[in-house]
C-alpha cells in the first residue's frame, strides 16, 4: 500500500487529461463547429473556462501527488502542529474569488447579447418568425400569415406545423417559446441555444444559423416518459425559400379541398 | 475501518438490483375481452387458431395476400439484407410499431398499453376498424394517406405526437402494420359474432342443456346426466362451427379486404364540389344560424351537444345516455356522451381553437358532412345540408374562437345584432358572466 494512493489518484487525473485531449479527434465533443455568431463566443467563453479549470485540476494533482508520494512511503514520522496561516488563508481566498470574479465580468458581455431583451436586434424583436409551443413530446409551431406580425393570441389566418421549424439564414431571428404541459428545452445544439419552456410564460429566444441547412432541435429537460423522442429540426433557409415556404404552408391550410384528386391531397 | 456487511442484506440488495434483468416474456397478441373471451373455451380456441393460423404472432407475423396491404415483395440484394424475403415491409412497420406506437395502443392495437390508463382520451383501439379522422365517406375505413396525415400532424387536444421527422417510407410502413391490426382485430370481432351466432356461448350452451334435460324429463325415459348432455352439446356446437369454418373465415376476410380496398378507390373521397365561400360576414352568419337550427327545415342541432356558444356544452352532455344494445337498457354510469369504445367524450369546445382532425377548412368540411365515426357526431352532407350551407357552417367553426375585435373577420352581429342572434349574444354574455 506504500504509494498507491499517489499512483491511484495520479493515474486517474492522467486518465481524465489524457481523454479529454483525444475526445475531439473521436468526436466526444462539440457536434461541430458552432453555426451562430453568438455560438462562437459562447464556445470561447466555453474554452476559457475550461481552460482555468484545467489549469487548477492538473495543478491541484500534481501537488496532490506529490504529498502522497513525499508522505505516503510508510516511514513513521511525527506529524508537526500548526495553528493555521492567516496569509495562506487570504491568498487561497483571494486567488479563486478573483478568477470568479473575472469569469464573472468577462462573460457579461455575451450573456448580455443573448439574454437581455434590450440588446436584441430590433428588427428580430419586432417580427418574431413564430411561436413555438412544446407539449409532450413534439413542438408545435405558429407562423404569423406571410407579410404579417405574430400575435400573442392564435390569428385567423396563422399558419401552423409540428416539429419543423423553418426561419431565414443568416440573420437573428426570434421566436415565442411556451409549454403546454410541463418543462421542456428548447435545445439547438448547433447554434448553442437553450432555453427551458416554463408553462405559463411566453419566453423569447433569439438565434441566427448561418448557413442554409437543417439543424437538430431537441428537448433538453427531462419531460416524461417521451422526452428522448421529443425531437424536432430547424431548417434554415434563403429568404425566397422561406417565403414559398410559408406560401405553400398558406396554401395547405386553406385548401377548400375541391381541387382534390388523389385521397386526402 | 472495515464495514462489516451481513452476507443475507448483501445478497438481498444484489437480487433486488438484479430483479427486472433479463428477458421480458415475448410479446402476444391478446385475446379480446369484449369478444373471444366470451365465448365458451373450445370455440375460443378454435378462434385462436384461425388468428394464429392467418396472422401468427408478434415474433412470427403472417402476411395473409387476401388484404390490400403492400407487405413488401422481397428486394433480394447484397445491401438490403432486412429486405431479402416477402413481407419485409410488414416486419420493418411492426419494428417501428414496438418503437414508437406500442405502449399507447398495445401489442395488438387494442390502445391498452401500459402508458393507456394513465391518458385520457386513451389511445385508440384499432381492432373495430373504426377511425375518427379521415377523408372518405362516412362508412368507409380510412384511406392510407388519411392515417399517414394522422401520423404526421399528430392530433393536437390528445397525446397523439407527430412522427413527421420518420419519413415517408417509415410512416406508409407504421400505417400498413396499424392497417393490419385493425383487420386482425376486426377479424376477432366478426368471428366472435358469427361463433356467437352459432351457439358457442354459454349461455346458448346452458339453454340447450336444459331444454334437453326438459325434454328427457317428458320422455319420462332414462335421464341422461347434465355434464353428459354438456359434453355433447358443446360438440354439436363445435362441429357445426368447424364444418363451416373454412368458408366463414373466407367471407369475413373477403369482406374486409373488399372495406379496405374500397377506401382507396377515388369515389370514395369526400370532395367538396363548391368552392368554399369567402368567410364573409354574411356567410358566417348564415353559418351561425344554421348551427342554431334556426333555418326552417335544416335542423342541424349542433348547438344541442356543442352549446349555443360552442364550448361543447350542449344539453346534451348533461344527460345520462342509455349504453347500445344492452336488454335491458342499462345508463352509463357517468354523464354525458360516450363514444363507441364506451369512453366518455366531450363534443369539441370550439372555442379553443385546437382541431383534431385537422384545420384546413375542408378537414372541418369533411367533418360536418360525413360525421366522425365512432362518435355521436353525425354527417349533415348530402342530407341536411348541401355544400354552399356546410361551407357557411365551416367559416362560422372557423370563426368562433375569433369573437369580437380580434377576429380577422369581424362579424357584423357584432355591430349591427339581429334579433334571434341577439339573444344567443345575450345568452353566452351571461354564460361568460357566471
């Protein structure tokens, strides 16, 4: 048992670093680069914590390994008596609360930018694309009529779906997020956006994609038995896209059937 | 410090971790309670083994060719192994069934899985063949395309989630499985009816034995014993049913198949033959009194279950209804309307907004002019009402949830009421007010 303490606790932190430092080439990471503005600095706030923690964690083994090494070989010594060390104390209060405290102000800035209503993009916050409502287990999605303002309340002529979200590409855009039934997330793990649906609050989330293509949405808070198949997707489209988009959704909804040929088309 | 840990507590807590490992009991279909279990045990197994025979079991399904169902020819090839022998379409739909559909509406699409008690409208059963939304004539099975929108749209007001994201290909296989349970299901049903038809109850059993017994006791000769004449009358009744059986299967199958394939034709499709009126306020109020039954000769009488106001609180569903086809006529024991499978049922509320059936105008069409099945909503098309007039019911529905300023179609009842209207307006300020 002389030092295997040191080799037990030495040999796992070398496990975790050496994990974590092969995890992105097995794709134990990120799902790929972020494809929103915001998600890029949301990564780099990411990194940078994740940097200091690191940083603290091998530190932290090493001097923890070293002790067991130094103390554990089984030769008897006596233990020497001290009365603790006031300016040990300050510099070990002192050095974490500043580094809190930098992460602190150093991450304002973009919690600000996705969070606080006033720092929204006007036009986003004016127009939002839809309200999305999630019940368990699939999202459902009201559009205001092509060329209209979405309301709080349904609108005669709002255009609805389930479970595809469409918005236009590469420019920030602003939905209503609300629940039917309990908590649910709204999770785009590409853009980096979550949001939980609280029941009873009409909650605005702002995201921009990128690039024209279909994104993952799924549920990220524990909804009941159905949670793991409560997934959607985001597509991103052109502006013209989306338009037709909506038109032909207009069309499906209003079809008086008489054109009707084939069952139920 | 050691912990000692008593040898018994420790194999208790490994066997109570462990309980609930290993293999589930393989999946069955179950017999229905409703039907096969009434009947006596010989003619319950004969009814088995016919459903064994024709459909086999969730582990060994039979693709019975008689069905217009595509099971799947088989696409022998080096990449499609799972589509190497016939009826991979039936598997594949039954995998993704177990998947996503099963612990609603059970291994037998009887909706009694083992989430089913806890919803509440509970999941449809399937094995009646009877289907509330969809787009063909009121007697007829849905179309294909009709349980696929299903699948996709979900039906917003129930638990029924939409599976759009699984794809074309994977929802026309779910809906052929489904397809194939309701006719395995209806299959027990109509059996069970012509076995019950031909004596294999007990209780025809029970009557036979004693007029038997009547009659020996006239005779005045050698009395025969009761289990004796049992014995011999449940044989009589059996062989009369397997001498048959063939043929009686053969029938019942033939007239499924036919029910199924004639949904698909296009005739079948209720298509609206007049364009839908603008919603006009004109037209919503012609709709509204229509819905009033306040247009002589069109007694429509949807406000009777659906209210003056349309909250689905008509007189109706304050009544107790007697249950169908019980001597004597027993009431079910909660209020209001029930619907075929015996649940309670709530005429829609049109306030809300929410449409189970879909919300384009001609899903509310289709509704009011073939009824839902299995419902008490009956169809108006082609009897009470013609097209212009079902339109104009369609827009005043379409209008309710919008009442006053923020309806996109104001209503002219609103600024410039008219008498009768005036007193419904009259009567849902005071419905509002309580």
């Amino acid at each position: 048992m002389n030092r295997f303490w040191c080799f037990f606790f030495s040999g796992a932190a070398a496990i975790a670093v050496l994990f974590s430092a092969i995890g992105p080439s097995y794709g134990w990471w990120f799902p790929g680069a972020s494809f929103s503005p915001l998600g890029a600095q949301i990564d780099d706030l990411f990194y940078l914590i994740l940097v200091i923690t690191s940083v603290t964690f091998i530190g932290v083994h090493i001097v923890l390994g070293y002790i067991l090494w130094q103390y554990g070989s089984g030769k008897p010594r006596r233990a020497s008596f001290l009365h603790g060390s006031h300016a040990l104390e300050v510099v070990w209060s002192i050095v974490p609360a500043g580094v809190l405290l930098f992460i602190a102000l150093y991450q304002m800035d973009v919690w600000a930018r996705y969070r606080v209503k006033s720092n929204f993009d006007p036009a986003a916050v004016a127009h939002p694309v839809a309200e999305v409502t999630a019940r368990q287990f699939e999202w459902r999605i009201r559009y205001p009529a092509p060329g209209k303002t979405l309301q709080d309340k349904p609108q005669p002529d709002d255009l609805y779906t389930v479970n595809d979200l469409h918005v236009p590409v590469g420019k920030p855009v602003l939905i209503k997020l609300r629940s039917e039934d309990v908590l649910h997330s709204f999770f785009l793990p590409h853009l980096r956006v979550k949001q939980d649906a609280v029941p009873g609050l009409s909650i605005p989330v702002w995201f921009q994609a990128d690039k024209a293509q279909v994104y993952d949405l799924v549920c990220a808070e524990l909804c009941g038995w159905g949670h793991y198949k409560m997934r959607g997707q985001l597509t991103a489209q052109r502006a013209e896209e989306y338009k037709a988009y909506l038109d032909e959704l207009s069309q499906t909804q209003f079809d008086d059937g008489v054109a009707a040929k084939k069952n139920d088309e | 410090m050691r912990v000692q840990l008593p040898i018994p507590s420790v194999l208790f807590v490994s066997a109570w971790l462990l309980a609930g490992c290993g293999q589930p009991p393989p999946a069955t279909f179950v017999l229905n309670e409703k039907a096969t279990k009434l009947l006596i045990p010989e003619a319950q197994e004969t009814l088995k083994q016919v459903l064994a025979d024709n459909f086999g079991d969730p582990n060994q399904l039979v693709a019975w060719q008689k069905f217009p169902i595509d099971y799947g020819a088989a696409q022998p090839g080096p990449d499609n192994k799972d589509r190497d022998a016939d009826g991979w379409r039936l598997k594949e739909g039954r995998n993704l069934y177990m998947q996503h559909c099963l612990h609603c509406h059970g291994v037998s699409g009887d909706g009694n899985g083992p989430t089913a008690r806890f919803l509440n409208p509970r999941p449809r059963d399937y094995r009646q063949g009877v289907f509330k939304f969809k787009s063909t004539q009121a007697p007829f099975k849905p179309a294909h395309a009709d349980l696929v929108r299903v699948l996709k749209e979900g039906i917003p007001g129930t638990y029924m989630p939409s599976f759009v994201l699984l794809g074309d290909e994977k929802l026309g296989m779910i809906v052929d499985y489904v397809r194939w349970l309701s006719i395995r299901g209806d299959m027990e049903i109509k059996l069970y009816n012509e076995l019950a038809a031909a004596g294999a109850t007990p209780k025809d059993v029970a009557s036979t034995v004693e007029n038997l017994l009547q009659e020996a006791k006239e005779d005045g000769g050698k009395r025969p014993g009761k289990s004796e004449l049992n014995r011999k009358t449940i044989d009589d009744v059996m062989k009369g049913i397997n001498d048959g059986l063939a043929e009686t299967v053969e029938t019942v199958a033939s007239d499924i198949a036919e029910s199924w394939a004639k949904a698909e034709e296009p005739e079948s499709v209720i298509a609206p033959k007049v364009k839908r009126t603008p919603p006009s306020p004109a037209s919503i109020d012609r709709g509204r009194k229509l819905y009033l039954s306040q247009v002589q000769g069109k007694k429509t009488q949807c406000a009777d279950c659906h209210g003056p106001a349309g909250r689905g609180d008509g007189p109706n569903t304050e009544q107790f209804w007697p249950i169908p086809g019980t001597t004597p006529e027993r009431k079910y024991e909660t209020v209001g309307l029930h619907d075929e499978w015996g649940f309670p049922q709530q005429p829609r509320n049109l306030t809300r907004g929410v449409y189970r059936g879909g919300r384009r105008p001609v899903d509310i069409y289709r509704r009011i002019f073939a009824g839902i099945r299995g419902t008490q909503m009956p169809g108006f098309g082609g009897t009470v009402l013609n097209d212009e007039e079902i339109w104009d019911v369609v827009n005043y529905v379409l209008s309710i949830p919008f009442d006053g300023k923020a309806s996109a179609y104001p209503t002219e009842v609103e600024t410039e009421p008219k008498a009768e209207v005036a007193d419904v307006r009259k009567q849902e300020a005071g419905d509002r007010g309580q």
